[in-house]
C-alpha cells in the first residue's frame, strides 16, 4: 500500500472503535477516526463467527485488496478499520469492494480522483 501503513497495536484498534464512528454493512463494517497524521493507517479484522482460519485470512486478504486498489481515492490522516462480518457463504471480490466503497462514500471519506 502506498498511502498507508497498518495499524498494529490493540490501543489503537481501541482508540478507533471507543472514540471514531463507524458505518456498518452486510458484510463489512468501517470504524474510522481523523488522526493527527497526514496518512491513513488501515487495520483489518475479522469476526470469529466468519468460520475457520482458511475464511478468516480470506475475507482479511480481500479486504485489504479492496482498499489498496482504491487507497488513491481516499481522503488522507484518517484510522481505518476495516471488519468483515459473516454473510453468505461465497462472498465474492466484487462485493467487497462495492461495500468497501459504499461505506467510505457515506463516511466521507472517499473522494474520486484524488491523489
């Protein structure tokens, strides 16, 4: 990812989902927070009720895949969490990254052709 570093540590998953908001969809749920510096860090998560170890790495791969292609289009010094919650059994690409998108429109922080 070009625009972004992760964000590690459980103090700052902590302060993003204490203090950001969030938007929530079907099957994925953005926390977010305005942060003092000018890059965004992103976290994925997952939910243990997705199933086994193999469909968690899957959905957290597909998330971070949905955000790196569209990073460019994002506004810049936000906390980003990003958490997939259970929903059909084949979750495709596609619909990730059209909820990905949805939800970082209605947040507000999507903005088309910025770099």
């Amino acid at each position: 990812m070009k625009f972004s570093v992760p964000l590690k540590l459980n103090y700052e998953f902590s302060r993003v989902y204490r203090r950001g908001k969030y938007q929530a969809g079907h099957i994925v749920v953005l926390h977010y927070i305005k942060s003092s510096k000018e890059i965004n860090r992103l976290g994925v998560t997952t939910s243990k009720n997705i199933g086994g170890s193999v469909e968690r790495n899957r959905m957290r791969r597909l998330l971070r895949e949905s955000y790196r292609l569209n990073e460019h289009n994002f506004k810049k010094g936000y906390d980003i969490i990003l958490l997939g919650r259970k929903g059909n059994d084949e979750i495709t690409f596609a619909q990730i990254e059209k909820e990905v998108l949805r939800l970082t429109k209605k947040a507000g922080l999507f903005v088309e052709g910025a770099l």
